[in-house]
C-alpha cells in the first residue's frame, strides 16, 4: 500500500481512538444527570432538562463512540462461517461489508445533514449548499451575516423546549467519522488481500 493511504489509515484511526475515548467518559456525565434526576424527584421538583440532557448525552455517547467501534472491531457479527475462513477470505467479505456499510452510512449523513439544515431554519432542496453558503458568509461577512441566514430554530416539543440543531449536529459529525472510519477499514482489508499489514 502507498504510504498516503497507510498515513491516512494511522490518522484516522489514532483521531477515532482520541474521540472514542472522550465518547467513554460521557458517561459520566450520563450517570451524573441520571443521578441528579432521581434525587430531583424525590427531594425536589423534578428537573425539566434532565431527560433531555440524558438523551443528548446518550446520542452523543453512541454516535461519537460508533468510530472506534468500528476501529475496534466491536460490531456485532454473525460467526457460522468466518472463524473458519482463510485470512483472505476474510478480508473480501470485510471489504464486501465495509462497502455496504458506507453506502448505508452515506444515506444516513445525508438525511442527518438535511435534519440539521431544517433544525436551523432551512427548508430547501440542497443542504449541503446552505451549509456552504453559511460558511462562505461566516468566513467572508462575519457572524451576524451569517447568524441572519438562520431561520426558525427548531425546538422540542417538551417543557423544556432545547434547541434540537446541537445533537443534529453531533450526529452528522459521528456519522461522518464513521465513513471515514470504514475508509479506513476498507484501505486495510485491501492492505490485508496484498498481504500488507497496517
């Protein structure tokens, strides 16, 4: 393999391993929000932010945790056949996966960018243009420009009302980290059918 493709291998696979491992101590922040909710309703008014909050922190953990996962080999899978196979073959059925595995990851960063635009006000036909749009604005006229492109901010329909554009956020960033991911995974499956090792 080129030693771009083996760089970008050891690059992405240390930043996934870097947030993977910040995704791991969300939980901390999960647990501690689950504790402060508990006590709220016993002692307290129960809190309104707190099962929002939850599902936030949750979001995040899955989402942001999905790279190293992969990375990691984590995943759940089927063993019938493949603990029996040759390293070769495994590596063909890998990259067979790994491609639909991003072809599937593909269509979802797709809707999650389309979500995040609506969350931000946009209800357009091309998402990926407002955001560029936005970001042309942002880097060439400053923040309020761009601030004025906004729409509606999209809320929750719950007491608490929190926006919903940070976790939509959140999720387009996770799943856009997986793809990367799996372009890894697939650069060492090919790697492992030459015979090269990463």
């Amino acid at each position: 393999m080129p030693s771009v493709i083996k760089g970008y291998v050891r690059a992405i696979d240390a930043m996934n391993r870097f947030i993977g491992r910040i995704a791991m101590y969300l939980i901390f922040a999960l647990v501690g929000v689950l504790l402060w909710s508990s006590i709220s309703k016993t002692f307290f008014n129960p809190s309104l932010w707190t099962l929002e909050t939850a599902q936030f922190v949750m979001v995040a953990y899955y989402i942001l945790g999905g790279p190293y996962s992969i990375q990691m080999g984590s995943n759940v899978r089927m063993d019938l056949f493949y603990g029996a196979w040759s390293l070769k073959t495994k590596a063909w059925v890998d990259a067979f996966t790994v491609l639909f595995l991003m072809f599937y990851l593909g269509v979802l960063f797709y809707g999650a960018v389309s979500s995040t635009a609506y969350s931000l006000g946009y209800f357009g036909l091309e998402p990926f243009q407002f955001f560029g749009d936005l970001l042309k604005t942002l880097m060439t006229e400053g923040l309020d420009a761009a601030s004025a492109k906004l729409g509606y901010l999209e809320r929750s329909s719950t007491a608490w009302r929190p926006f919903l554009w940070p976790v939509k956020t959140i999720l387009c960033l996770g799943v856009f980290l997986m793809l990367l991911q799996c372009l890894a995974e697939l650069f060492r499956d090919l790697g492992r059918l030459r015979g090269d090792e990463f």
